[in-house]
C-alpha cells in the first residue's frame, strides 16, 4: 500500500484487466548431427548453437552438402541435406546441434615463417577452429586462406612503433597504428614526430568448399593494436561472432615479434596482385571428419546442450538411423526421452532406416514395434531428390535418398503457419522430393497406419505427399500427431504466460486473475477454431477455486488450476455412405 503522509493529490496507475497469455511458438526445430564444420558442443555448458533462419545461414555456419569424409570414406551430408529440406518445405528457424566423429582431424597450414628451423615459440600457422574433412573442387585443401599486405606511409604520430632498431633500413620503416609515439617507449626510442611511418595491416580471405565464408581487413600486427590479428582471429576472439564465422585460427608462437609476424603472415617474396599488393594464399590441409561414427554419449551431450533454448519444438537426427554403429534406436530413445523431459514442450521427429520393406523381420513395423512414445512421430520411407552434388561432379549419381525427417519438420512449420498447430501436419506435398526409396501401397499403408508409421507416398496426379498424423504412442488418448503438438503449445503458453502468479497472495482475488487470464486465451483459441463446440463452454472450462484446492494445498503453498479443452481431431477417415433410392421416396 502507498503511504500517504502530506495532504496532496495522489495520481496512481492502476490495471483494471486481466493480464494476457501470448502463445509460445511451435515451428522451431533442432537437428543434431555431423556437419562438414562448424561450432560443436562439448558439453551441455558450451555456448547455444547459432539460430539459422535460411539455407546460406546454415552454408554459412556449417559448410555446405559436400559429403563427409568418415573412415577414408565419403558419407553423405545427411544433416547438411535435412537443413537444405527444411528451409525448402517452409521451415524458419533452426539450431544445429554439431557431432564429431570419433578421431576427427584438425586442418592446418605448414609453418608459414621462410625459415622453417625457427624455434616453436616463432613458428606462426594457421589451423581449423573445428576438425572437419570438406575438401574444395579438385584439391586436397580443406580451406584457402589468402593474405594481403597494405601499407600506408604516413607523417602524422598515431602509430605504435617496431622493435627497437635503426631506422635506416626500409624493412625498419614498418609502424603500426595504435597510438601516439611516446619517447618514453622503448619501441619507439629515438624517432621524432615528423618521421614518416608505414602503416601495416593485413586482411584475409578464407574459402571452403561451398566459396569465401570469411573476410575481415585492417588486421594489425602489433599487440597494442585495435584489431590485432592474434586477438581478432585468436581461439577466442573479442567479437563472438567471429568465432561462429570464421573457421580458421591463427596459431603463432608466444615469442613472434611484430616484424616477423609480417614476415611469416606475407613474405618479402610474395607476388604481388594487379594492384601492387603483396599477397599470399596458404591451403589447410589435413582435416577429417573421423575415423568412425559418433557414439551414442556424443548424442545424449549434444541433445543436452539444445536443453536451454526454450524456443525449440521439433527435435530430430536426420540419417542417425542409417548409422549402424550408433544404435539407431539408441538414438530415437534418446529422442524421445529428451521431447518428454519435464517442461521441454518438444515432439521428436523420428526416421526408420534406409531400405526397408514395410513388413517382415528386419522392416518399418519392426522398427515401430520397440518405439512407443506419445512425444514422437515416426515416418517411413526415405524420399529421393536430385542430387545437388551432381552439377559439380559427374561422379556423383543424379538422384540421392534422404531421411524424411528434415523435410517432415519443414511441413510442421509450414502447417503451423499457414494453418495452426491444431491442423494435422498431413496431407501436405513434400517439396523437392521426386521419388521415394520404396513406394508404398495401400494395403501396406492399411498394416503401417494403425501400429503409428506415418507413410509418405506417391498419390496419382497429387504429388508425394505425407499421408499420416499419429504419434508412436499406443495410448489412443495421445494418438494424433497434432494432438500432441496442441497440448504442448498450450501447456507451454499456459506455463510462460503465468510467471506471474508465483508468490502471489494465494486467495479468492488471485485465482479469480488467474481463471480470467486462461479463459481468455482459450477463447482466443476457440476463436480461432482450435477447439471443438459450438460455445465457448462446450469448448473448454477452467476451475481455480475451493474445489481444486485443500487447505493442505494452500498450506503448501500450492495453488491448483483445472482446465478441460476440446481438442479437434483429424478427419482421418473421410466416409461417405451412397445408397440407391427410387424416383417417388421422399428424401
């Protein structure tokens, strides 16, 4: 309560309404697993993945669709692929959740300096932030970085000199920009203010196989500069976003000196460009994406390090399930029990493996019989698209398979957008897809359907479409796919929306607020026709009062809410029942 002690006028703001519940989002997904590079999670602590929110950003993170390089041994790009699928189905946002594979190689240059006998505490290269085996076009180079020098001679005393020596020589004339000459610098003993200095910076270009990924100029090689090239393009650069970007460090040694820095960085050797710049341009080499599969600790790590992002509804690992030695139904385990950890608000999208028949001993019913999880869908076959690869390389085959789950995600968002969460995420087209792996029939789909296979088939004059909403769960109160998804978006809006009430004086006024603010979001939702009824009471009620609560409850200090909605199903089955009838019958 306000204190009022002098006679005055009192003007207070007061709230007469309800405070309102904002609907969370749902079409927010996650992939984990290998990348051709990229920033990796090695523990749950590290730093959130990037937000992607088109394909260049991922191409621009993580490289491109390049295969990977696995035990000597090229391995499509399943998570590059899923991510170029769920940005062309309608997909917006998106986290990558890296894996390395077991002994993956980090890319490097050789020693740069021209005397390559230097002492190690001399030695300057180049390696990869992250190990990684894309290789560019017709090279073994995993990255091209190419180095410039520019100089500007100068009279004016904004620089930080060289090393202590004579100034007589032009490789001595060298300064670098900092600030001004002080005499009571040893660096700069003896040189007087109107002496001409040459400004030296570098700038650098880095290419990987998908083209320049990084480009940064006006590098000083100087400690004290403002954008030193050891610090800018150092293990941890001041600028985070540098380090995400940029997919190569500097490695020099703790005894380089400014002048050997240039030296090493851009020899007095190097050509020099049409415009008289020296230049050189220096491969990383090297790098592999390992000797063999990450395991399935790998996984569970990198799933876990997704947990702090709240905004993230559809969690996947494209092509986990073509990975043998990683237990692909380790891997949907681990899916399903992280969409169904307390107050994730996710659903997993799951794929059976490539190849498989829809019944039999080793099949798509197979794989769904040891799954049953109402926080996933599973979805069978692989979809077949043209291969992006194919234009570049004439060894590579023209159409390739892909896991269905890259694309499937990109439906969910599509649908969520266009329509709404509550709208079963089926009977959409799968855009890119020009075939499927094993083309299901009917009757198949009639022994897939009720186990909870979602079936992706190819529908006469209607395109490849997914046709099938259900969840894995055996429990036909979660059945439906958009069932599942509702009720984690209103539990999540619901939880997010009523942050507020924690604390409150737990009585009659609080919970009346609280009865108030989710009715009038879920009329909202009725509004929108997400709930069943003809009238808002048929649609939902909520209860918060002295029949949901003991005095032992308000003891406790529990405060206890009941809400009923009307959820609306999908018209799976779409019946219509045709009789004969005479001329003369009344209708």
């Amino acid at each position: 309560m306000p204190e009022y002690l002098a006679p005055a006028v009192f003007v207070e703001e007061t709230s007469f309404r309800a405070k309102s519940i904002e609907g969370v989002g749902t079409s927010t997904a996650a992939f984990v697993g290998m990348t051709a590079r990229g920033p990796v999670s090695v523990t749950p602590s590290d730093p959130s993945p990037p937000l992607l929110t088109s394909f260049n950003d991922y191409q621009r993170y993580y490289g491109g669709v390049d295969d990977l390089l696995i035990g000597g041994a090229a391995a499509r790009n399943h998570i590059a692929l899923a991510a170029r699928a769920f940005f062309n189905n309608g997909g917006g946002r998106l986290y990558v959740a890296r894996l390395l594979g077991a002994g993956a190689a980090f890319a490097r240059t050789g020693i740069l300096n021209s005397d390559q006998t230097v002492a190690a505490k001399k030695q300057v290269a180049f390696v990869a932030r992250q190990p990684g085996g894309a290789t560019m076009a017709g090279s073994a180079a995993n990255f091209r970085i190419v180095l410039r020098l520019n100089a500007l001679e100068t009279t004016k005393r904004y620089a930080l000199g060289q090393p202590t020596g004579s100034l007589a020589t032009a490789a001595n004339k060298s300064f670098f920009m900092g600030i001004d000459t002080d005499d009571n610098n040893a660096d700069l003993k003896g040189v007087k203010i109107d002496d001409p200095a040459v400004i030296t910076t570098v700038s650098i270009e880095v290419y990987d196989p998908v083209g320049l990924v990084y480009e940064a100029g006006g590098l000083g090689i100087h400690p004290r500069h403002p954008r030193y090239i050891g610090a800018v393009l150092g293990a941890n650069p001041p600028n985070a976003g540098d380090a995400l970007t940029n997919p190569v460090r500097i490695d020099m040694g703790s005894d380089v000196t400014p002048l050997e820095l240039r030296d090493a960085l851009v020899p007095s050797s190097a050509p020099t460009t049409q415009q008289g710049v020296p230049q050189r341009v220096a491969d990383l080499i090297g790098g592999t994406d390992g000797t063999g599969t990450p395991s399935t600790a790998d996984f569970q790590t990198a799933l876990d390090s997704l947990l702090a992002i709240e905004d993230i509804s559809i969690v996947a690992a494209p092509g986990s399930s073509a990975y043998e030695a990683a237990k692909p139904r380790a891997i949907a385990d681990m899916l399903t029990g992280h969409a169904g950890a307390r107050r994730a608000y996710r659903i997993a999208v799951l794929d059976t493996p490539p190849n498989l028949e829809p019944t039999g001993n080793v099949s798509a019913k197979s794989v769904k019989s040891v799954i049953d999880s109402k926080y996933a869908a599973l979805y069978y076959p692989w979809i077949r698209i043209a291969n992006p690869l194919a234009a570049t390389d004439p060894t590579q085959p023209a159409e390739i398979d892909v896991p269905p789950s890259g694309a499937v995600c990109g439906i969910y968002a599509r649908s969520d957008v266009q329509r709404g969460v509550w709208k079963a995420p089926a009977n959409e087209t799968v855009t890119g897809a020009i075939g499927l792996q094993r083309d299901v029939r009917f009757g198949e789909q009639e022994v897939l359907n009720p186990l909870g296979v979602n079936c992706i088939r190819a529908l006469p004059n209607r395109g490849i479409r997914v046709w099938g909403a259900r969840t894995t769960s055996s429990d036909p109160e979660w059945k439906y796919v958009n069932i599942r998804r509702y009720f984690l978006y209103l539990e999540a809006s619901i939880d997010r929306g009523t942050q507020w009430a924690v604390f409150e004086p737990n009585g009659e006024s609080l919970w009346g607020n609280v009865r108030t603010t989710i009715s009038d979001f879920l009329y909202n939702e009725w509004v929108s026709g997400a709930l069943l009824g003809a009238t808002p009471k048929e649609a939902f009620f909520v209860h918060c009062d002295r029949s949901t609560m003991t005095q032992n409850d308000l003891d406790n200090g529990r405060l206890i809410c009941l809400i009923g909605v009307a959820a609306i199903k999908p018209a799976e089955f779409v019946i219509f029942r045709i009789g004969q009838k005479t001329a003369d019958a009344r209708s």
